[in-house]
C-alpha cells in the first residue's frame, strides 16, 4: 500500500487489501502503548537496582525493592525480566 499511495486513494486500496484507513496510518507510524512504555521503564528499573546491589540482589529483593518505589509487580514477572535481559 506504501509504494501505491501515489497511484491509489488509501481507502479504496483499504477495502480490496480488508484494511481500514486507521489501521494502515496507525501501521505507517507506528508509536509505543502506554504498557510497552512502563513496561521499559519498569525494565531500566530492574536493571539499576541489581546494579545499585553490586549484581548480588535476585528476583525476590528487587520485587521488594520495585514495590517500594511504588512499582505493581508480582516476583515471577521480575524472575522473567531479569532472565530476559541476562542479569
């Protein structure tokens, strides 16, 4: 759809690819939901308190340490995230 928009109105390429116009703006910029935000902020965060901790603090002092700062997180999740970003 991109490369025909020149040559073809959006909405009629819409309807012969089933696409609607909002769906194909929204997938031409494309911008980060609220939960992907906190999601990252949550992550930085994990990241600087095991860092803070000298690498010595596991899942369940970070859970501790995320719900002091007011942070909603349950300890698996915290287990994950810290797998996933190799800590």
């Amino acid at each position: 759809m991109k490369k025909h928009r020149s040559n073809f109105a959006v909405e009629k390429m819409g309807k012969v690819f089933k696409v609607s116009k909002s769906g194909y703006y929204h997938w031409l910029n494309p911008k980060p939901s609220s939960r992907q935000v906190d999601e990252q902020q949550t992550l930085k965060l994990i990241k600087e308190i095991h860092e803070a901790s000298k690498n010595q603090y596991g899942s369940p002092k970070i859970t501790y340490e995320l719900k002091k700062k007011g942070v909603s997180i349950s300890r698996p999740q915290v287990a994950r995230w810290t797998q996933m970003l190799a800590l």
